[in-house]
C-alpha cells in the first residue's frame, strides 16, 4: 500500500498561515509555530475589537455632545433627557454629526430640550 503524504495539504495551511503573519517581526513572521501563535492571537484580537470598536465611537460620540451641550450651558444628561421628553429620537452619531456641522441647529435641539 503506497504512503500517504499530505504535502499539497500541509504547503497551503503553511501558506495561509503565512500570508496572514506577513508584517509581523522576526520569527513571528518566519517560523511555523510562532507564526501560528501569533495569527491565533491577532485573530483573538480582531474579534475583541470589533465589539470594542463600537464601544469608542459611542464614548466619542457621547464626549463630543456633552462639549456642545456644555458650551449651551446644558448637561449631556438633562439634553438627552429633555430630548426623550420632547420624542426626538435621533442616535448619539447623528446629534455628534450635527453639534459638529451645524452648531445652529444644534442650539434649536438644545432649547427644544431645555423646554422640556
């Protein structure tokens, strides 16, 4: 019975492991261990911070409405409140979006809220 050599298997799961350790440094980058290590950690990463990535940009978003609310002389907290009183419903990125490109309208939000 001949002898089962998977070398056409093993030369692509090498390669694939290879390709996605291109840029790391030294022996993460050279020898098969390491480098599967260091991909198994990357890919751990990468899907920690694509939770962790929204988890920012509505901290962001969030810091950059209470500057806005602030300088209207209005906490983040009351302006938000005010707004589910007064039934506008729009998202932090939108209000973030409009205290940045529209400081007017952003005021007209800010007294609609006060009044509420």
């Amino acid at each position: 019975m001949a002898r089962v050599k998977r070398t056409l298997n093993r030369t692509t799961r090498v390669r694939k492991i290879f390709r996605q350790a291109r840029g790391y440094r030294g022996a993460r980058s050279r020898l098969l261990r390491t480098a599967i290590c260091a991909v198994w950690h990357g890919l751990q990463y990468q899907y920690r911070d694509r939770k962790v990535r929204k988890r920012e940009f509505r901290s962001l978003w969030i810091t950059r409405i209470g500057a806005a609310t602030k300088a209207h002389g209005l906490s983040y907290s009351r302006f938000v409140g005010g707004l589910k009183r007064a039934g506008i419903d729009l998202n932090r990125k939108m209000l973030s979006q409009i205290a940045i490109e529209d400081p007017g309208a952003f005021g007209r939000l800010v007294e609609i809220s006060r009044a509420a």
